[in-house]
C-alpha cells in the first residue's frame, strides 16, 4: 500500500525514500545544503536494525558503500557538489567491479568551494562518468519532494538490475524544501531477489574475487569495458524518463530539469494564461539522455529553449538530440543565483521574438 | 593389505589456491600469505572469511588467497573492509595491506577504522619501500635509504621522518592488539603467526580492532640478494621499527 500523504523535507524524503526501498545501510560525510539526509538517517536506520556510519571523509564514505554493496547490501551515499568530487575515485570502481548503489548530490554552486545555493553545474560530472575510465551512471533527477519519493526506489532498482552505481540528483532547493509526498509500498529487505555475486563467506561454494583490474595479456580488459558497454546501451535503450507538459502544439519548448524545470513550469502556465503556445519538456534521467523523446518535438515550427541552472552543460545533449530540426536558443545562470519564472518568460518570449534580449541563439 | 609408506605431514593450507604467485624471490609476501593462510585453516574460518587486499605488490592476492576478496582503491581496504564488517557482521573480515597503502594514502582510514574499534583483523606488510611502483620511497623508509625518489637516500628535512604508524593507531581506544614481527627468521616467522592468531581471536571474540605489522624483505628493490634483505632488516630497520607487542588489550594468555 502507497503511505498516506505526509509533508517532508526533500533531503528528508530521499531518506525515508531509501529506507523504504530496503535500503539499511548509509555512509556520508557532513556537507551543506545535504547534512538533513544524514542526520534523517541517524535516527532512523537503528529503528529498522540498519547502520549509520558518519565516515571520517567523502573517500571512505563510498568506500564503505563498495564493501557494504561487496557484501550484497541495499546502500545509499548522499553529499553536495565538491564531496561529490571527492567521492569520484570510488564511484569509478563501483562502475568496473560492476556492484550496485546510489549515490544522492544535493547540487550547490562551484567550482571549489563556491557557495551552499542551489545550482545545477554537475551535469558533466554526473551524465560523463565523473571519473577516470569508459564506463556512464544512470543519472536521475528529481524536481521535488514526490518525484524523490518515486526516484529514490527506482535508483535502487535500477542499481540492482544493472549492477551499477546510480546518481540520484537534486539540488539545495530541493533538499530543503517541504512539499506534500506519498510514498510508494515499502520493500522488506529480506524480500529482495537474491545476488549471485555478492561476498558472503565461500562455504559450499567455491570463493569469489570482485575487482577491476584486468593484467591478461589476452585482452581481458578489452572485453570487460565490451560487456559495460553492452550494459550501458542497454541501458541507454531501455531506461530513458522524461516529462512533457503543455508540449504537443507548442511553438516554443522549454528544456528544464530538477528546479529549473519547476521554474519553467511556472512561466509555461503564465506564457499560456497568456495566449502563447509554451511547453515544457523534462528530462528525468540525463543519463541515458531521452533523445529521441526531445527529437519527436522538434521541427521547423517548433523552437527549443534551453533554461539551466549553470553556464550552459545540458545543452550539449539538447544539441546532439535537435541537431538542426529546430532552432536552439540557451539561457542559464550558474553561482546558485535563481531566477525567477518571469525571468524565463522573457527568455521564451525573446525566443520567440527572435531579438535576442534575454538568452541566445546556440549554433551546432 | 601393505602399510602406507609415507604419511604426508607438510601440505599447503586450504586457504592458498594451488598456484604459483608472482612475487619475486625471497619477497616476504609468500611467507605472510602462507601464515595467514594456515591461521584460517586451524581456527576452521576460511568459509567464513572476506579479505580486501591492497593496492600494491599484494593487489593480486584474490589469485592466491582460496577465500572471499574484494579489490579496494589505493589505500581505502579499511573503509571497504568497515562497510562489509557492518553488513555481515557474523564473518570474518581481514585486511592485507602494505606501507604505502596503509600509511601513506590511507592514513586516514587506517586510523578512523582503527579509532572506531572495527572488528577487523589488518594485515600490515612494512618493507620501507614501494614495491609493485618500483622501488620509490615510502612513508616507512628509513632515513638515508635510497629509492627510485630519495637517490641520495632519505632526508629528513626534505622528506620527513619514518612513520610508525603501528604506534600511533595503539593510543586509540577501539584498538585492543598491535604487534610488530619480522619475518626474517624461522623465530620471527613463528612469532609473526602467533600474532595473527591472536589477532584473528580478537575480530572473533568482539574485542576491537588489532593490527599485525611484519617487518618483510624486498631484495629486488632494494638490489639485495635475499639473505642480504634479511640481514638489513636487523641490522637496519629493526632500529628503527623494534619488534615487540605494542599493545594488548586481549587478556590472552600466550
């Protein structure tokens, strides 16, 4: 049974979220805007016989989700922008040793330390790998409260089924905010499809090794990174999420995610209050990026809007989905500055006006 | 009916897989993995048993070691090694990590595993050298020894002092057993294993966290024959690293 519905915190919600999807374990290391995620999970995994570790560093925190998914178990990392980097090195591995978790970034403004407001910068980061070596992790991203509540299950989920690390993305609005949610059933643990790798003791079996590095001289590197790519274009073709709202007849479309996609919600209602025909497409997963989705609504007649909370990252993917069937125009602000829904107005309405005044034209 | 004619009395333990390994000769790991090896087969723990080994000379020790592994990034074994401990808290979970792993990059987990009071058992192999890198310095090079980056041999106004990082981790109350053997002699060899039994005692009686430092040869790098290696590590670095129980909580008796 779905929960009743309950007004939450996002950072919170993610929290609750996991635990219901069977997740019992966390480890994380205290950063801003996200530290309401590992204080949820304190007090709540004892009450389910789960385990908290606040870790002495970023670095050991995914580490310790390696072991903890190693020994077969549901585990959730959370942490903003810059501990985010730190936790690269482990994520890479998780990727090559092929063992599944999800990994919450509660984006802030960067680079370096920059600023604790919500940003939307780490999309290169999150959608291209993030660290060294070929390998992608599906990457999620949540607009608010409710769409955490539904994407924390489907991280996890989707974590198992693929055996990969998953990135759960929302940002420092949305951690904070509070918003009504209803959660979907809970997932006992104890339920879960049993994992024919894990590392649990080689007694009746023979022992089992989990690594990522391959020495043979008979290409067996070579072959790893062909089976992780055969993953990730399955992956690619199977797991693509994304909204559309107001966008069948629409002249201009908004391409927003996470906050900026609220935003743009907004400026869509007012645009058509208004007699303008503006829709709204939302990417849900940026990896794998909904290509073709976004391709079905371009055309001559249409003019894609690119609105992001960064100096311009998603809108490379937007360039390689419309290529030339429309005309791209982008307009973002990155440092945690937030606009406003008649910021973007302005930006749709220049868009569809051609002058240029808010935005501009982005040549492929 | 004809009587036997000879009883096997030597074998290799059932935690070594029957395979050649790749260390060179006279290198100390043969002889850590063989003492490892036969402490889990007499206290019955090999089934039982999940080993993250280190970045280093030992990063293939999933290929020898016939027991459950897990690869760890650079320096990090304690943090992979916490996570499964805490998931399966029923098995029994040891670490096998060399200077530069535990030391240097590692420091931190190292010492944040070991102040929590981890059930782990850790494995420490000191060479003062990088071994699988090719012979740079280490965090446990002596003063004046000279790699591949200390020429001239170490300096302690350019390079700092030897870490002793068995000491430090001993002033943390979650760490019950610390002992520093060599694995230079048939005596020390004989030591060392008593100290990993003990250790292991410790993981399986909940006592805390105890780490076993072996003192062990390079001769490739450091351009010795092995019985050179081995009497450098008395003449040398027992100075600077006196074998001894360092601390010891247990309240076993020997």
């Amino acid at each position: 049974m779905p929960s009743e519905k309950m007004l939450m915190r996002g950072s919170d919600t993610l929290a609750e979220a996991a635990v219901r999807a069977g997740c019992r374990y966390f480890f994380g290391y205290p950063i801003t805007p996200q530290n309401e995620l590992p204080e949820y999970m304190s007090r709540r995994l004892p009450e389910v016989g789960g385990t908290f570790i606040q870790a002495e560093s970023e670095l050991a925190a995914i580490n310790m989700v390696l072991g903890a998914s190693a020994a077969g178990a549901r585990v959730l990392t959370s942490s903003s922008s810059p501990g985010v980097s730190l936790k690269q090195e482990g994520i890479s591995y998780l990727a090559g040793q092929e063992l599944p978790a999800v990994i919450a970034n509660m984006m802030r403004g960067g680079p370096g330390l920059g600023n604790i407001a919500a940003s939307a910068a780490d999309y290169f980061q999150a959608t291209r790998g993030g660290a060294h070596g070929d390998y992608r992790t599906p990457v999620l991203a949540a607009a608010g409260c409710q769409d955490l509540a539904e994407l924390t299950f489907d991280a996890f989920d989707l974590a198992d089924k693929y055996r990969t690390p998953v990135l759960l993305l929302g940002d420092g609005l949305i951690g904070q905010v509070m918003e009504p949610v209803i959660f979907p059933d809970p997932i006992d643990p104890a339920d879960l499809p049993p994992k024919d790798y894990i590392l649990d003791g080689c007694a009746g079996r023979e022992p089992r090794a989990i690594y990522s590095m391959l020495l043979g001289q008979q290409g067996e590197l070579y072959h790893h990174n062909m089976k992780l790519q055969e993953k990730y274009q399955e992956i690619a073709e199977k797991e693509q999420r994304w909204e559309e709202y107001q966008a069948e007849d629409a002249e201009v479309i908004v391409v927003a995610y996470g906050t900026a996609s609220r935003i743009a919600m907004a400026a869509v209602d007012q645009l058509r209050a208004d007699g303008v025909k503006a829709g709204l497409f939302r990417p849900i997963s940026l990896y794998p990026y909904p290509k073709q989705a976004l391709r079905d609504l371009a055309g001559d007649k249409v003019k894609v809007a690119v609105f992001e909370l960064s100096a311009g990252q998603m809108v490379e993917d937007v360039m390689l989905s419309v290529g030339e069937r429309s005309e791209i125009y982008f307009y973002g602000v990155p440092g945690g500055v937030i606009p406003t829904p008649a910021d973007v107005e302005a930006f749709l309405l220049s868009v569809l006006k051609g002058d240029g005044s808010v935005g501009r034209r982005v040549v492929l | 009916m004809s009587q036997v004619a000879y009883e096997k009395i030597f074998t290799r333990p059932e935690s070594l897989k029957p395979v050649p390994t790749h260390y060179c000769p006279g290198c100390g790991h043969s002889v850590a993995h063989r003492l490892v090896a036969e402490c889990l087969d007499e206290m019955g723990l090999r089934e039982r048993t999940i080993g993250v080994p280190p970045v280093g000379c030992a990063v293939l020790a999933y290929n020898y070691f016939n027991f459950d592994m897990v690869e760890a990034p650079h320096g990090r074994a304690l943090a992979v090694a916490t996570g499964i401990k805490r998931v399966e808290p029923d098995k029994f979970v040891l670490t096998y990590q060399g200077d530069g792993d535990l030391a240097a990059i590692g420091t931190a987990e190292t010492i944040h595993a070991a102040n929590r009071g981890e059930l782990i058992s850790c494995i420490f192999i000191n060479n003062a050298i990088y071994g699988m890198t090719g012979g740079q310095m280490a965090p446990t090079s002596l003063l004046g020894e000279a790699t591949t980056t200390t020429p001239g041999g170490r300096d302690p106004q350019r390079d700092g002092r030897p870490i002793d990082i068995s000491r430090m981790i001993a002033i943390c109350d979650g760490v019950v057993y610390v002992e520093r053997c060599a694995l230079n002699s048939v005596k020390g060899i004989r030591k060392a294993k008593k100290a990993i039994r003990k250790s292991f005692q410790a993981q399986l009686d909940g006592l805390g966290f105890s780490l076993v430092e072996l003192l062990s040869p390079c001769p490739t790098n450091m351009k010795m024959t092995p019985q050179q290696a081995w009497e450098w590590i008395d003449d040398q670095m027992m100075e600077t690293y006196p074998p001894g129980v360092i601390k010891d909580t247990t309240g076993y008796e020997d």
